[in-house]
C-alpha cells in the first residue's frame, strides 16, 4: 500500500512542475522587458529618423521586436534632423531587424503643413523614407480636399503621395 501511494503523490508533482516550467518559458519567449511611459530614438547612418512615444512599452529580444501600446506617437525626422510629420495610433510594432514601424488601430499621419492621412494600420518604412497602407483611408490635403481609397504610399511629409484604389470627388474652385 505504501508503493501505490507515493505513486499517486509523485505524478501531481511531476505534472505541477512541468506546467509551471513551461509557462514560465512561455512568458520568457514572449516578451524579455516590460517599461512604461517610453521615448525611443531612431536612427539611420547615425541620424535621427524618428522619435517614437510610448505609454507601454514591451521587448522581445529573440525577434528584435517592440511592442508599443496606448497613445503611440512618433515623429519622422528628414536626413537635416528636420521635422516633417506626425504618425499617431494606439498600438506599433518595431521591427528593429528590418527597420520598419507597423502602427495600428485610429492610425493618423499629420504633416507639418497640414495634410491628414487616416487609415486602420500603415507602414513606415525607414530605409526607404516612405509611409505604406493598404487599408481604407482617408486623405486630406492642405487645400481641405478630402480623399477616400485603399491603399496609399508616400513619403514621410505627404507631399509626394499615391492613393492606389481612389473612391471620392475633388473640389476644383
């Protein structure tokens, strides 16, 4: 009778000790750091291309991936350190291997003369200098035409733009 119950006690432990192992490895291979209220600098050929802002911030080392949630902002610098726009969204992934900011969820591109770029997600690209999406979007130009399509590319001050799938009229007095 004792060798059948210290086999009962000894498949609860072993099992217990497997899960809890996993999750924890789980946890660990998600994210590696957690911070909040972040402000992160971007660069390419040592000059600043974006400034990103963050109320959370969390970090995966393996795939060199941030995840950036709650009020994500992130300013887009030209090559003279001159700012040109805003992207504002709720949630971003940067990818830091490839250099490229996905935003999601009320994503809003603002110019500094004024052009508005409102889409469901969007890609900002900064080898390329350039500004992606291939969802809905709204387009409002500094003369308050506004624009509606699928699909858009730019660069990062929305002065050279293309609205791939256009829906819409324009105003022309």
């Amino acid at each position: 009778m004792n060798v059948f119950v210290f086999f009962l006690f000894l498949i609860p432990i072993f099992f217990g000790c497997s899960n809890e192992n996993q999750v924890i490895d789980n946890f660990k291979s998600v994210h590696d750091q957690q911070s909040s209220n972040v402000i992160i600098t971007l660069t390419k050929k040592g000059n600043i291309t974006a400034k990103i802002e963050a109320e959370l911030m969390k970090k995966n080392n393996q795939n060199l991936k941030l995840e950036l949630k709650n009020n994500v902002k992130v300013d887009l610098y030209d090559d003279d350190f001159n700012h040109k726009s805003i992207i504002n969204s709720q949630y971003a992934i940067v990818d830091e291997k490839e250099n490229k900011i996905n935003a999601y969820d009320n994503v809003q591109v603002i110019s500094n003369d004024g052009k508005q770029l409102k889409a469901d997600s969007l890609l900002w690209d900064n080898n390329e200098d350039r500004i992606f999406t291939n969802s809905n979007l709204q387009f409002i130009t500094a003369d308050t035409d506004t624009l509606y399509g699928q699909g858009f590319e730019s660069n990062i001050d929305l002065t050279d733009w293309i609205i791939f799938q256009p829906k819409g009229s324009i105003n022309n007095e």
